[in-house]
C-alpha cells in the first residue's frame, strides 16, 4: 500500500488551512504559499501518474479496513490523468489570480486549495458515499469562489447555483439510499460484484436509484434540460475561478464514466447499460443548444460558458455510445477542451481589462492595448475550441468521429458535431471580428496595467493545446489504454482482495 | 410504523419540492431544509426500521444496521452547514437588491388599471 495516494488530498488541505491562520499575513507570502502548494500538488499527481501507467489498481485504505468495509481511495488511469489534468490548470489559475485577482477577500487562497482538494477526493475515491462528500466539499469552496469580488449579479447567479446545487445534493443522497438499501454496500467495487445479483422488485428500486444518480451526475455536468444555471453562473465569475469552473462539469463526467461502466456495464444483468440510450440523444441536444447558446453571446465571457456546454455535449455523445475506442477519443478531447475552455476565460478577462467601459461586450469600441498579443491568444484558443486543425480540438474530434460504428447513431453524431463545429467557428468569427477589428478611432486613455503573472499564465495555458499536438501520439496511447482499463471491470473488483498492510506485532499482544 | 415512517417522508418531501418553487428566499431555504429532513430520515430507513435490535451482527438473528445512521450523521452536518451559508446568501441578495426575490428583480409599481388610464387621458 504506497502512501502517495493521499498526498494530492493532503497537500491542498495542509495548505489550505495554513491560508486559513494567515488571512492577515502579507499578501505577497500568501500567494507564495499558495502557489507552492499548487505547485507541490502538481508534483504528487505526476508521480501517481507515472505510479499508474504501468495499469495496475493501487488501493490506499483509509484506518487499515479491509475493503469493503472500509473507505478506499482507488488510483488507475482514469484517476491519474484527471489529477494531472486538473492539477495542471489550477497552477496556471492560481498564478493568474495572484496577479490581482485575489485581492478583496483574505481567503481566496484559502478556498482555491479548498476546491482543489474536493476535484482530488473525487476523482481518488472509490466510495459512493465520499463521492458525496466530495461533491459538498468543492461545491461549498465553490459557492465561496463564485462570490469572490461580489457585485449584486453574482450574487443572484449564486443563489441559484447554491439552491440548484443543494437540491441535486438531495437526489444523490435518496439515490445512494436505494441502492444501499438493496446491495448493502456503498464500495463500488462491491457494488460492481452486487447489482448484477439483484433480482425481483429490488431491481427497480436499483433502477431508479441509478437513473437518479445519472440525473445528479447530469446537473454537475450541466446536461441539456440541467444546463441553463452554467453560462449565468459562469460568465459572471472571476476570470482565474471560471477558468478552474473548466473542469467543475468535467467530475460529472468522470462520475458517469467512473459508475457506469463499473456498475451498470455488460455484466450487470437486466441493468446493463442502464440510461445510457437517454444519454446518447440528449448529449445531442446539449451540443445543439450550447452552439445556439454560443451564437447568440452578447459578451466573450457569455460565449465562453456556451462552449463548456457545447464540450459536454461533444464529450458525452461518444460515452454513451460505450465503446473502448469513443471512450478513448473523449479522454483525449476532454484535456484538450478543459485547458483550451479555461485558457479563453483567461483571455476574455485580459481582453475586458484593456477595453475599459466595453469590458468582454461583444461590441465595437476605441482600440485596446496588447492587441497583438490578445488576438493571438484568442485565435489559438479559438481554433482549438472549433476544432480547426492544426490544433488539438481538431485532432479529438477526428478522434471521436473515428471512433463510432456506422448506423443512425454515427450519421446523427458526424452531423450535429460537425454542423456545430461549424456554427462555433461562425460564433468565435463574430465575436473575434468585432472585438479584435471593428475600432472606432482613438485609444483608451487609461488601460489596466498587465502583469506579467497574468500574461504568462494565460500565455502557457492558451498554448498547452501545441503541447498535447506534439505529445499526441502518447496521449492517445495513454486515452486508449484507460478506456480499456474503464470498461475492463474485473481488475476493478478485484481490488476487493487486496491484502491491507497488518502490523506485525498488534498492540493488543503487547499490553496483554 | 412502515406507512407512518413513509408517509411522514412523503409529506415532508413534498412540502420541500413545493416551497423549493417559490419565488423569494425564504420560503425556498424552508423548503430546501423540509427536503433534507425527508432525505435524511430517507436515508435512515434504508437500514430497514428495527427497533430494540443489536447494531452487531452475529449475536442475535436480526440486527439493524449501523451504517446508515453515520451516513444520515455526516448528512445532517453539511445540510446544515449548506443551510446555513444559504441563509447568509440570501440575506446579502437581500442587501445587494433590495428585496428577496430569487432573482433579485426589484419591485415594480403594479400597471394603472384601464379605468385610470382612461381618466388621465382625459
């Protein structure tokens, strides 16, 4: 049992706490602080990275319990490459807020790290109660967040995100409540060996469990009839937390990919593939409806939010689906999309603070400063979030049309993905036109200062999609293999037989 | 006790959704704890209502199971501690816009009647 498992919960708690006692030191130590445990962070989920290529389940149980009894943390692929993937872009929004952004509440930090150890504790865990616990931990740091810098409209943005969020909370408490009421168990590798021997009219109460849990899942996600809280909520936050928000509706995601397969797959008897032909059609939709979003943006903020849906749309279509290899060309896009998504945010922040009054506004206005370096950005960000090649949105959606079988399914997907794809681009042109070229004559007169924290991070973020075009070749290697460890359940059940460490010589034999 | 203990989660529930629909803050927060009260005693019951019985198993032929009540415990605690940031958040919507409508709309003077529209515009 190696103990790396838990440093990338422990290290942003550690930290977090340690902002907590130091709401009134300099701010200068704080952001040092805080960065070098983002940094850190980053360190330890490399290392479980390189830990689970070799694609073996390494199981880390909390007090010794023999799993099921206990709660386990569970490391494989799927885990590993979302850690990085998360890590990764907290660094980047970390640097970018200590740039200014931070200022005005003293526990920024604080609830930064906070949100970060909540994304680690959900993608670790392999309990379905603590996935709960996990989602309360970075919804509450979030709900703190989304407030960061205040105003009147965030805070009604907020109020219906925290109801909406408190609401979904109960559904996924009721679910776990039917399904433990059946099988006795909440581990998910014992809930993988139980649901297939559930019979007679506990298989509805499973049923409905199931489906509720996909309606939960669907809310984080931000699914079509769930989705309309997202482009408010998202839009109206700071850049640095809507650039972390990134990958917030990419958990629910990772809870489907993570449940589904695992316990409602092939092997699970009557409820094999359970709700998966509900979500095929309304990832559809959700594309649809995130592209008319898009389209009719009046702000690059607003515009930004449309595309995370238009990504959840584009991420959950071949999920559904259930193949090795739609799997496998999800994962790659949903690197991509979250890096590309939360890069724009950056962008369309830089872009509001060197226009003065017209902020993000999609609307002609005097010249702003740093045009050159802020266009270029966009359009790098633009293209990946099209997908225009030679970017790497291009490459995940080849992947992804590559990757189904012909029939109904395969004309519906290549057309509505690459019909939107279409109208994205016609969007990005829009906005990228009027905001870049349309200036009406004269300069600001006074233009924000920008920081080089804020120029470099976002400056990396925007080109990390060249870094996954180079590293194309093992990243997708890396996809293929996780997709088959996900739909591989035996190797995840297994680790119910994982001998837990016992200490050689118990204490009760010493006192006796 | 099954009928009463279910019906008892119903009305609960139910009375939840209905506040959750209303249209200022308060009734919704009202609304959103009735809603965790149904869940959490939803969630009681789902180690089956026994009463009397050891929470071991082994000892006797029944038990009753002592999950479902640390579930329930660590329920209740981020319910409240959700319920109260929500009321914190509402009273700052509050404040911020001047009434306690969800979506922070401000009052509007109700339109004239046509009898008053008629008489000013004579």
């Amino acid at each position: 049992m190696t103990h790396w498992l838990i440093a990338p919960i422990l290290i942003p708690l550690l930290g977090g706490i340690l902002q907590v006692f130091m709401g009134y030191a300099p701010i200068s130590l704080r952001r040092t602080l805080a960065i070098a445990t983002t940094v850190l962070m980053l360190v330890s989920a490399v290392v479980l990275l390189a830990l689970a290529t070799d694609g073996s389940y390494r199981v880390y149980a909390f007090g010794n319990w023999q799993p099921p009894f206990g709660i386990v943390l569970v490391l494989d692929r799927l885990a590993a490459l979302m850690l990085v993937l998360t890590a990764v872009l907290g660094l980047f929004c970390h640097i970018y807020a200590s740039g200014g952004a931070d200022e005005g509440n003293r526990q920024f930090h604080g609830l930064f790290l906070f949100q970060l150890m909540g994304l680690n504790i959900a993608f670790l865990t392999g309990d379905l109660f603590n996935l709960f616990v996990a989602f309360e931990v970075l919804l509450i740091a979030s709900y703190g967040l989304l407030m960061h810098g205040g105003g009147s409209s965030r805070t009604v943005a907020g109020l219906h995100y925290v109801v909406l969020n408190l609401a979904g909370s109960a559904l996924f408490l009721i679910s776990v409540g039917m399904i433990y009421s059946v099988t006795g168990t909440l581990n998910m590798a014992d809930l993988a060996v139980k649901i297939p021997q559930v019979t007679g009219n506990n298989l509805n109460l499973v049923k409905a469990g199931g489906m509720m849990l996909l309606v939960v899942f669907g809310l984080k996600a931000a699914i079509l009839p769930l989705c309309f809280w997202l482009p408010k909520a998202y839009a109206r936050a700071t850049a640095p937390v809507a650039a972390l928000f990134a990958v917030m509706t990419k958990v629910g995601i990772y809870a489907i990919v993570r449940i589904y397969p695992l316990m409602f797959g092939d092997d699970a008897g009557e409820l094999a593939n359970l709700g998966m032909d509900w979500l095929f059609p309304l990832a559809l939709v959700t594309l649809s409806m995130g592209v008319i979003g898009a389209l009719g943006a009046d702000n690059l903020k607003t515009l930004v939010a449309w595309q995370v849906i238009i990504s959840v749309g584009t991420l959950l279509a071949p999920i559904a689906l259930g193949s090795e290899a739609g799997l496998s060309a999800a994962l790659f896009y949903l690197v991509s999309t979250t890096w590309t998504v939360a890069a724009l945010f950056l962008v369309s922040e830089l872009v509001a603070s060197q226009r003065g009054a017209a902020g993000d506004s999609i609307v002609t206005a005097p010249k702003m400063h740093h045009r050159t370096f802020l266009s270029v950005l966009f359009l790098i960000g633009a293209v990946a979030a099209a997908g225009l090649p030679p970017l790497s949105g291009f490459f995940g959606k080849l992947l992804i049309l590559q990757s189904v079988e012909p029939g109904a399914e395969m004309a519906w997907l290549w057309g509505v993905l690459l019909i939107g794809g279409f109208l994205t681009l016609i969007a990005y042109s829009r906005a990228g036109s009027i905001v870049f070229w349309w200036n009406i004559d004269g300069h600001l007169e006074t233009p924000e200062p920008m920081n080089n924290r804020v120029a470099i991070s976002t400056g990396i973020l925007t080109c990390l999609t060249m870094l996954i075009v180079v590293l194309a070749g093992p990243l997708s290697d890396f996809t293929r293999a996780t997709a088959e460890q996900v739909y591989d359940n035996q190797g995840y059940i297994n680790i119910l037989q994982t001998p837990v460490h016992i200490p050689q010589n118990p204490l009760v034999g010493e006192i006796n | 006790m099954e009928l009463l203990f279910a019906l008892a989660i119903g009305a609960l529930t139910t009375s939840g959704v209905y506040l959750l629909l209303r249209a200022r803050t308060f009734p919704v927060i009202m609304g959103l704890t009735l809603l965790s009260y149904g869940v959490n005693l939803f969630l009681f019951a789902s180690g089956r209502l026994a009463t009397g019985q050891q929470p071991v198993i082994g000892t006797a032929a029944s038990y009753s199971d002592p999950l479902p009540q640390a579930l329930v415990l660590t329920a209740i605690v981020i319910g409240f501690a959700m319920t109260a940031f929500l009321v914190v958040l509402s009273l700052r919507n509050l404040a911020d816009n001047e009434n306690d409508h969800v979506d922070g709309r401000r009052e509007t003077a109700p339109p004239p009647s046509k009898l008053e529209q008629e008489v000013s515009g004579k």
